[in-house]
C-alpha cells in the first residue's frame, strides 16, 4: 500500500529559508509519496523550492502548476525549467507532461489548467482583475489593453483559450487511461462551480469565472460516465469542500492558506 500526501496551494514563496525541506521532513510522516495540485511558489522560485521541498520529503513528489507558479516568468519559461528540473531529479514528476503513473491499483495523472471565464458573471466588462495578468509574460499586453483601454476581449479569449487548451490535454492523457481502474486526475482550478469552495461557500458570481475551469468540467464527466471511478484533485480558491459531479465522478477541493502549507487528505493505494 501506498500513502499518497494531497496537498494544495503550498505557496512556498511565503516561507522563511529552510522552512519547506523542514514541511517536507513532515509530511514524509504522513504519507510515502505526495501530489501537490499548484500554487507551489512562484516561477522564478519554483525549482529552488520543489527541489528543498523534495530534499526534505525524499519520497516520489507528483504535481501540476497553478497560476503562481507562472509568476515573475512566463508560460513557455517555466514549462522549460520544470522539464530540466524534472530530468536532474528523478522524485519529481510534472503531471502537466502528460505521463499516466500507476501506484498500485490506481492512475495517477492530470493537468495544470486555467479558469476559463465562463461561468458566473461573465460580461465584456470586468470587474475583477487578477494579479496574473502583470505578473505573467504572455498576459502583459492583453491585460494592457483591458486596463488601459478599457478593451477585454482579447484578455477573455486567451482565458477561454487557455481552459480549452487544458480540457484537449486532459481527454488526451485520459485516452491513455484504463477505464476499469480507478484514476486520480489532478489539475489546479475547480472544474465545477459546485467545486469552487472560497472561505467556506461557493464562490460567489463576481470570483466564479477567475475559480473554475468549466471546459475541463465537461472532459471530465464525459470520461467519467462509463468509467470505474475519477477522482478530481483541485485547489485555487483555498478553501475545502467536495462535490459528486456522477456517480463515477467525486471532486476534492482542497484548503490552503498562505505561509501555513498542510496536507489536505492522504489516499491509501493499494
Ligand atoms: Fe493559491
Ligand atoms: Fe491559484
């Protein structure tokens, strides 16, 4: 049997030096391998703190990038760091490279993902703007466009873009699965409304199209319905919850909190 750690949104950036080989240390108590579902740091300290954070847990680490863990760098750069990291460090695995493991009975794969602004309120005019897009790269010049001229299409469409991107990803890592065993998907944003838990509730209308990813939803159930059983992983929204999309489709949504990483939940494989 093998204990698999979840955690979520670890946001390592946010610890002192020494702190996350220390967490890792710790969380190597409770469980023989861990999947982390993004948010780990922030890109420019992304292989620094995976690589403490594996020195101190020595186990098998499986995770997919968040949306700060694109931060300070940019889509295309970080994809790069994280495939040398993941070449000099065999514990490391990025799920986001569309590998299928198998630990035990159970499958183990998933996607980054994206929120997808399609779900809530989702008009021309925003009323929320994220950090992302100025800290990221490839968002500068759409989001200049929204903010200074007031012009957001372009910002909604790679949004959109980037949801669809990871919905193909997923079907696609999914074709490789066996339907007769169960899987563990893991992916950074709620795939479902219902799976969007903020401070304790549902997200409300104005954050739902910045915390769900609606079109990786839709592969999700679609692979699910003649399924064993899916298991969805996600975090984001930094609060705890569960939802049962089908019968054969459970999503676990888990909880976080800046400077203060935990494990969610630890699965025990067999
Ligand atoms: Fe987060
Ligand atoms: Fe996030």
């Amino acid at each position: 049997m093998t204990r698999l750690a979840f955690l979520t949104d670890t946001h390592f950036d946010c610890l002192d030096p020494g702190k996350t080989q220390k967490f890792g240390r710790w969380v190597k108590s409770m469980g023989d391998a861990c999947v982390i579902t993004g948010d780990i740091a922030t890109g420019d300290t992304l292989p620094a703190r995976l690589t403490e954070f594996q020195n101190g847990f020595e186990g098998e680490v499986y995770f997919v990038l968040g949306n700060h863990d694109r931060w300070k760098s940019s889509f295309a750069q970080v994809e790069k760091d994280m495939r040398i990291l993941c070449a000099y460090n065999a514990n490391l695995h990025w799920l986001g490279d569309g590998k299928v493991y198998q630990i035990g009975h159970t499958q183990l794969c998933g996607v980054d993902g994206w929120y997808d602004y399609q779900c809530g309120d989702i008009t021309e005019r925003m009323r929320v703007g994220m950090n992302d897009w100025h800290e990221i790269e490839e968002f500068k010049k759409v989001n200049a466009l929204a903010t200074m001229g007031g012009y957001t299409k372009p910002l909604i469409d790679m949004l959109r873009e980037l949801g669809q991107d990871s919905a193909i990803q997923a079907r696609e890592v999914l074709a490789k699965c066996d339907k007769t065993k169960p899987v563990l998907f893991a992916t950074h944003v709620p795939p479902f409304k219902e799976a969007s838990w903020h401070e304790g509730k549902i997200s409300n209308d104005q954050y739902l199209p910045f915390y769900t990813n609606i079109a990786l939803g839709y592969v999700l159930n679609e692979w699910a319905k003649d399924a064993q059983y899916l298991t969805t992983l996600c975090g984001h929204c930094h609060s705890a919850g569960t939802y049962q999309a089908l019968p054969t489709h459970h999503v676990v949504t888990g909880a976080a909190e800046y400077g203060n990483p935990r494990v969610n939940t630890v699965f025990n494989l067999s």
